[in-house]
C-alpha cells in the first residue's frame, strides 16, 4: 500500500507536469489576446498588402523546401541503406552533418560566396574581362529560389533520418521476396519501399517545415519577406505588438495544419513487423557509373551543405583572429553559455517531471498536459517572442510598483532586463527534444523497479533519485547535450527578447551579416558550428547502434530522429 507520504509526492510530481504545461500555454493565451486587441490602420495595411505577400511567399518557400528535402533525404536514405558502393559506411553518418550548421549561417556563407562582390563573381568577371553584371548572367542568390536551394542542404537530413530509420525496420523479407519475383532496383523502390516508408518521410518533411517556418535570419539574408519575416517587421519596424500577433495566429494556423498533415501522414498507413528479430535486407550492389552515381548523389548534399560553408567560414574568420581577445566576442560567447546552460538544466529538470508524472498517475489531466508541453517545439521563436513579452511585461510592472512601495526604489524590467524571457522561451521551445529523450529512457526501466523501491519504503522521490536518475544518466547527458546546443544556435527568439546591449552568437552573426560585415560574423559562427558537431557526432553513433538492437522493430514514429527532433504525435 501506498501511505499519505507516497501519495503526497506522487501528487507533486503531477503538478510539476501541469506546471510544465502552463509555462507552454501561456505564450499561447497571450498571443490570442494580444491579437484581439484593436491594432488600428497598421491591420487593415497588413490584411491587404503585407498577409497576403508574406503568405503566398511563406507558402511557396515551403513547398519548394519539402520537395527538395524529399528528394535528398528519401534519395540518401534509400542509396546509404539499400545499396552497396564505395563510401556508403562513411555517408551514413556524414549525411547528417549539415544539421550541425544553423540555417542563417549557411546563408551568409552563399551570400558571401555568390553575391556580386564574392570571390566567384569576380573571378568570372577577370577570367572572361566583364565589366558589368549585365554583361553575363548569374543566378541571383539573395531570392526566393536562393533560399529554398539553401534551406533545403541544411533541412534534408531530417527527411534523411526518418527515412533511413523507415528502411531499417521494414521486414526485409518483403524486398528479399520482391527481387526474388524479379523485380528491379528501381522497381522495389518505387512499388514497395517507397510506400512503405512513406508515413516516415512525412513526418521528416514536417519537422523540416517547422524549421523552415521558424526562420528569420537566412530569408533575411536572402531578401525573402516571410511571415516571420513580416511578425520581426511589424513588431520592430512599425512599433505594432497588435499586428505581430495577429500576424502570429496565421502563422500559428500554418504549424497546427503541419501537425494535422504529419498526423493523417501516419494514421492512414501503418506497416508492422511481428518478427522478434530485425534481419537486413540483402543490399544491391553497385559498380562502374551507378556506383559513381550514388557517390556523388550522397557526396553533393554533404559538400554543399557543410563543405563550402565550413570552408568559407574557416577562410574568413583566419582573418579576423584577432577577435579571439575581443571583449565584444568574449561577452557573446559569455552570454551564450550562461543562457544555455541554464535553460538546458531548467529544460531537462521540466522534462524529467513530466515524464515521472506520468509513469505515476497516467490520466487525463496529465495526458493533456504532456500534449501541450511537447506542442513547444512546433511553436516558431518569434511567435514565443510575442506571447512571452506582454506577460513578463506586466509582472515587470507589477514588481516595479511592490518595490517602490516597500523598499523605496524601481527595479525596471527584471525579468525582461535580465534575460528571464530567454531561458523561459528556450525551455519552452525545446522541452519537447528532452522530454522525448527522457520518457523513452523511463520507458526501458522495469515497472519492477519501482515497486521493488516502494516496498522498501521508498517514496515517489526518492524512488526517482536513487534508482531512476542513476539508470537514465546517459539519456539526461545526450537531452542537456542537445538542449544546450540548440540554445546555442536559436536566433528568433533571441532577438526579440534579448535585453539592451546583449549580444550572444547567434546575434552577433545575424547583425554583422545584417550590415554586410561577413568577415566579422566568421568567428562567432564558426564557434556556433563547431559546438553544433557535437550531437551530431553523437547521434550518428547513438542512431547506428539503435538500430541493431531490437528497438530497431518499433513504428516508424518512434524509430526516427531519436536525438534530434521531439515526437510529434504528443503535440497533436
């Protein structure tokens, strides 16, 4: 039997997951709030001219994004685990380094490199004695088809993971019988895997998308006035909170109809694997032009992806070394880690919470609260921006009067001032990634354990403490690793609620790119992309051994993008 102690802290563990999901659904109130609130002349100017724009636009970067990530990711995926050739052990886990480079940094990078005054131009035009851009042609990079071709080398391997996880767990007898009835390579991808995996590959686009939708430093670079765009313009540039989050409802309406789309992408095809043991399926072997072929196939997203930018990067920030002693880099860098670390550890603490909280009382109210919370990550930081600002500005207020009546002095925008809207709109952001980390860690520990603990006389917490934590170690490790890196590399957020004169990374970069001093964004960037290798080095090996276990064999939902993105079906 449980005592009143037991149920005491069962009951606390509960709230802290409702706690979790208030902090996730108040952005949300606020934003529906603040969107009702009479915005003037600016509305009727947004409605006629700038919605319909920056929607036509938002939509045809997305469609171009998720054709493009399809045909990489889905194409990668098929060569690297069904088909022999030289190199293919090496592209399994290289395919995924693009995800270490943030999209608004590839992005300065091309436009560095392929702008009219960038080292490619102006070779052509020595080489050849042009004088002019308009004595040649030259694709314009800072475009909308710029932006898709860039977005979609840092975004693909999303649809890449997925995929890859997809093939994996499928029965191979069903390709093994499939070439047996003479079926051809071509023929079994496109009749049987392709269908197959199809749920998967959904589920890969749409977290590709979401990060498309997030974006504002790479369209801003490129000139490409999205929705997120026009919420950073509204806000900023017209002094209008109104029509920002009127702005941010469409937007909103845009992430819960991916969510729909990734949800009926999985609900209508479902394929099980009974067997007990996961068996691969016998790989085609590829030699002479078609193993030359899929080489180049899988070398060009990694070279155009991460080569060239990383190169770039490493050329012009050896020019600018001095800055290794700046006191401007040296804050920036300050500030990103202290930012981080806190929001990683806060974000982890809520993510463990929650997931204990359900492992104790599995009801109703804690099943809505884990939907709510993990709905975070489908949220873009601009529209956390909106929501977060007017409730911290008002308990802002509301500090400032209890101090001047008690203590005598104004304390000013404390929270806001201080970076508290930060840390709350990465923890509310990313709580979905560690918790999805964390509730599959809890879900491998026997149920046996915990009674084992409780018949000891153990309560709820100190079940946690000296059985749980201890087992999940790895697990928290590999979720604070992830957290804290994406911290690190967040841009939207960052620059809306950043207090005055506080810069971390990611801002120094988007504002020297922004005033078109690339060399000065090289450093900071690459010491962004340098930190952003580590997951992925940890995921590459964390992915493989994965699945040559016997998880190997679960749906494809919870196979794929096990350190990289959240589960999704908890935000529906």
């Amino acid at each position: 039997m449980i005592g009143d102690a037991g149920k005491s802290s069962e009951g606390a563990w509960s709230g802290l997951a409702l706690v979790a999901a208030a902090l996730v659904l108040i952005p949300l109130l606020a934003i529906g709030w603040i969107a009702l609130s009479p915005a003037g002349d600016v509305w009727h100017h947004l409605l006629t001219t700038v919605l319909p724009r920056s929607m036509a636009t938002t939509l045809i970067l997305m469609a171009g994004v998720g054709v493009l990530t399809t045909v990489l990711g889905v194409g990668t995926a098929w060569l690297t685990t069904m088909c022999r050739f030289p190199g293919r052990g090496w592209f399994d886990w290289i395919l995924l380094i693009p995800l270490a480079i943030p999209t608004y940094i590839v992005a300065f990078a091309y436009v560095e490199a392929l702008d009219y005054t960038g080292p490619l131009q102006s070779a052509l035009r020595s080489v050849f004695g042009f004088k002019t851009s308009r004595d040649y042609w030259f694709p314009e990079v800072r475009s909308l088809g710029g932006a898709i071709f860039v977005m979609s080398l840092v975004l693909y391997p999303y649809v890449y993971l997925t995929c890859r996880a997809s093939f994996l767990i499928q029965i191979a007898s069903v390709f093994d019988v499939s070439r047996t009835l003479g079926a051809s390579p071509w023929r079994v991808f496109f009749t049987v895997a392709l269908p197959m995996t199809r749920p998967a590959a959904v589920v890969g686009v749409s977290l590709a998308l979401m990060e498309c939708l997030n974006d504002i430093g790479a369209v801003t670079f490129f000139g490409v006035r999205t929705l997120t765009f026009s919420v950073y313009e509204t806000w900023l540039n017209r002094s209008s909170l109104e029509g920002a989050a009127q702005l941010a409802v469409a937007m909103l309406l845009m992430v819960f109809a991916l969510l729909w789309v990734e949800r009926q992408g999985r609900r209508h095809q479902k394929f099980h694997n009974h067997s007990t043991k996961h068996l691969q399926p016998s790989r085609f072997k590829l030699q002479g032009w078609r193993a030359a072929v899929a080489f180049t196939a899988c070398a060009l997203p990694v070279l155009l992806g991460f080569g060239i930018p990383a190169y770039i990067l490493v050329k012009m920030a050896s020019r600018r070394l001095e800055q290794l002693m700046d006191g401007a880099f040296l804050a920036a860098i300050s500030n990103s880690l202290f930012l981080a670390c806190i929001a990683s550890v806060l974000t982890v603490s809520l993510s463990v919470a929650l997931a204990y909280g359900m492992r104790l009382q599995k009801n109703v109210i804690l099943s809505l609260a884990v939907r709510f919370s993990a709905i975070g990550y489908a949220i873009p930081g601009t529209i956390l921006a909106v929501g977060i600002l007017v409730p911290l500005a008002n308990l802002d207020g509301v500090l400032n009067s209890f101090s001047k009546s008690t203590f005598g002095y104004a304390t000013g925008p404390l929270l806001l001032g201080s970076g508290v809207g930060l840390i709350y709109a990465y923890t509310v952001r990313f709580l979905a990634i560690s918790f999805g980390q964390i509730d599959s860690g809890f879900a491998k520990i026997s149920p046996h354990l915990d009674m084992a603990s409780r018949t000891l006389g153990r309560t709820a917490s100190q079940t946690l403490w000296q059985v749980h934590l201890p087992i999940l170690k790895p697990v928290l490790l590999s979720a604070l690793l992830l957290t804290f890196v994406d911290c690190m590399k967040e841009l939207p957020a960052t620059i809306l609620l950043r207090p005055f004169n506080f810069e971390t990374l990611a801002t120094t970069v988007f504002e020297a790119a922004s005033r078109e001093a690339f060399e000065d964004a090289a450093l900071p960037a690459l010491a962004i992309v340098l930190v952003g290798l580590l997951p992925v080095i940890l995921l590459a090996r964390t992915s493989a051994q994965s699945f040559r276990s016997k998880s190997s064999t679960r749906p494809p939902l919870e196979a794929a993008v096990p350190l990289a993105s959240p589960d999704l079906s908890a935000a529906e």
